[in-house]
C-alpha cells in the first residue's frame, strides 16, 4: 500500500466522535507502534477514532488496515528539521481542530506538543514508553537535556510503567497520582500457547522438534544489545549444540552483528529473519525468549512472550514490571555470559498463561475500555 495522506485536508468530525492525533514519530515497526495499534484495534472506534501523525522517514506503515479501521496517516517532516516539522504540525492541528494530542516519542514529544499549545489544543498528552542506559551516553545526552522541558507543554502525563513514568516525570508527580499508568497490553489470545502451531511454524523453519530454540525480536539497535546477546547464545551452545538462535528485526546494525556470528562460527546456527508480520506464530516454535536490553520502558514483546508461555530471560536494567510470571528470571548485565547461559539452561514446563496476565492487566480488551474511559474522561475536564 503506498497511499499517504501527505496534507492536513481537514474534515466534518462527528460531534460524537472523538478523533485523536497520535504522534508515533519514525514507524519503523517497533515496539511503541505496536502498543498504539494494539489499543487502536480494540477501542470502540464508534466513539474514538486516531490519525496517526508519522515522520516522512518512517516504514512499515500499516496504510490498508489504519484506513479500514477508520483511521488516517499523516506524513510529516521529520522532527530534526525543526521549522518544517513545527509548522507542519501547527497547522494539522489547527485545521482539524484536534482536542487531543497524545505523543509517544518519549523526550521528544516537546516538540509536537510545543506545537499542540500554538495550535491551542486543550488536551496534551506526553507518554514516556522509554528510560535510558549510561552505556549510549550520546543518545542519553539528547534525552538528558529534554527531559526536563517534558512538563513545559504537556498537561498530561501517560507513561507504560511506574519505573518509565519516574524516569520521564519525576517522583513527585508520580507519587502526587499525576502519571496514568497504561499498561502494554496485548490481545492474549493471539499469543497464547498452541501446540499446533508450534508444529507447523518449527516444520516451516526445519527445526527439529527436539532443538532448543532461543528467541529474540527487536530492532538492531545498540539498545538492544545484539552483541551481548550473541556472547550468551555462544556460551549456551557450548553446553547444548542442539540449539539454534533465531533474531526477528531488522536496524543499522544488523551486518555489524552477522559479522559477529560468522567469527564465531555460529552461521549454521543464528537465523536472521528479518521483519516479521507473524511473531505471535514465531513465539509458539521458541523454548527460550532472551532479551538483554540495555534499558526498556516494558518492552511489548517481554509481555507477547510470556502470554506465549515461554521462559524468559530479562536483564534487570528493564523495570521489574515486565516480570508477570512467576517463571520470568531477570538477570544482572553486569554477571557474564556463561552466567546468562547457565540460567537458560534450567528446566522449564511451558503452559497457558491466559488467565495470569488478564489479572495482571495485560488483555487489551479490559486495558483498551479503561483507556477509551480516561478519554473520555479528561476531555470532559476541558467542557
């Protein structure tokens, strides 16, 4: 699909229907989207639709499905070219008379929001999906500098964890019941534990069926931290040579990384898949989920994986919410290779987790009505 609503044409809005302009910034098929789109399919759209403002570098835009769903996509500059990307904004916003502005870009969300108050929308939300690691100081830089300017234009404050809102918004505003936590809900019974497609998806990968699979989906990025991951799965196969690692994504650093694999002569046994559309199926052919991060708000996929009743292994730098099973083990990155690949090597009895993460306030279906409410909600605080 390679339609883009590259205008800010305005249009009749129901007076009924409230349409909210959600700021992704770069679609690159992540984490963040997915959240937002995950609460898109299960909103009742009736009453609430989104336009999803996107950066015109952004891929993997689903165009089809976002205007089946009632929804639009509007391409903008990208935020680094600064005016273009603020008068672009200002004007979508005034033209389409938005009430609501939600941004999910983390410290950056200053800028489209700083936007949203010149165009006079009352309601400003800045949503912190994110927290930092001192091992990408360059980056950390940028964010250290914004973030205190998070405040300045928003009047609301969303964040997916309690670690993620602290980070972004302070403690005092987290402590005074200012932050909304919304958790990274998912539809559970996409993910869960299936044995037959577990059998079908490990046929069509020719994985044997007694082959430990370690997982991993995330974009190439030092964020991630692909190169640790590899120096696990590399120490882990000395203790089992029946596995296999296979990474879904893709990201700048991908060939750093498969050069990486080939000196250690692990070609025949790290799979790149690529982007992937069907990870809910990816997850069922897995034994093992692993997924060292250097920092995470709470990572989406930690939550998919454990739904799919994987073992998961979690460095401890992510919020210690994403821990929903008792079976979830965080590990320290600070505590070796070896020491992550023992760990991996501990029995495990997968099963359905259905129940444990819908008391937890993982099922999009009850997460998705609370949020349509919270709407709701703060725009009635504006009339």
């Amino acid at each position: 699909m390679s339609k883009k609503v590259k205008n800010s044409s305005s249009f009749n809005q129901n007076e009924k229907l409230i349409r909210i302009a959600q700021i992704v910034g770069k679609w690159v098929g992540g984490g963040v989207e997915a959240v937002v789109m995950n609460y898109y399919r299960h909103i009742d759209r009736s009453k609430i639709q989104f336009d999803f403002i996107c950066d015109e570098d952004s891929t993997n835009i689903p165009y089809e499905e976002i205007k089946n769903l009632g929804g639009r996509v509007i391409i903008v500059p990208p935020y680094q070219k600064v005016i273009k990307y603020h008068k672009a904004l200002v004007k979508i916003f005034k033209e389409n008379n938005y009430k609501i502005v939600h941004s999910h870009i983390n410290t950056l969300s200053v800028f489209p929001l700083w936007a949203a108050k010149r165009a006079k929308v009352p309601i400003r939300i800045a949503h912190s999906h994110s927290t930092t690691n001192k091992k990408e100081w360059k980056k950390n830089l940028l964010k250290q500098i914004l973030r205190p300017f998070s405040k300045v234009f928003a009047n609301y404050y969303f964040a997916c964890s309690e670690y993620a809102g602290r980070w972004l918004f302070g403690n005092k505003e987290f402590e005074k019941g200012n932050v909304y936590v919304l958790n990274n809900a998912i539809d559970i019974d996409k993910f869960k534990y299936n044995e037959k497609i577990r059998q079908e998806m490990r046929k069509e990968l020719k994985i044997d069926d007694d082959t430990t699979v370690i997982g991993h989906i995330g974009r190439f990025v030092a964020q991630k931290n692909h190169t640790f991951l590899i120096d696990i799965f590399n120490e882990y196969h000395k203790i089992n040579k029946n596995s296999i690692l296979l990474l879904i994504g893709q990201g700048p650093l991908e060939e750093e990384i498969k050069a990486k694999v080939k000196n250690l002569n692990l070609d025949d046994f790290v799979r790149f898949l690529g982007q992937r559309n069907d990870a809910n199926k990816l997850y069922q052919a897995m034994d093992i989920f692993l997924l060292p991060s250097l920092y995470e708000g709470l990572p989406v996929v930690g939550v998919e994986a454990q739904a799919s009743g994987l073992l998961c292994i979690l460095s401890s730098s992510m919020t210690k919410e994403t821990k929903v099973l008792d079976s979830t083990v965080f590990v320290s990155l600070s505590d070796t290779p070896e020491s992550w690949a023992n760990v991996i090597n501990k029995k495990f009895q997968r099963k359905d987790t259905t129940k444990i993460l819908t008391d937890k306030g993982f099922n999009i279906n009850s997460e998705a009505e609370k949020l349509e409410s919270k709407y709701v909600k703060i725009l009635g605080d504006i009339k």
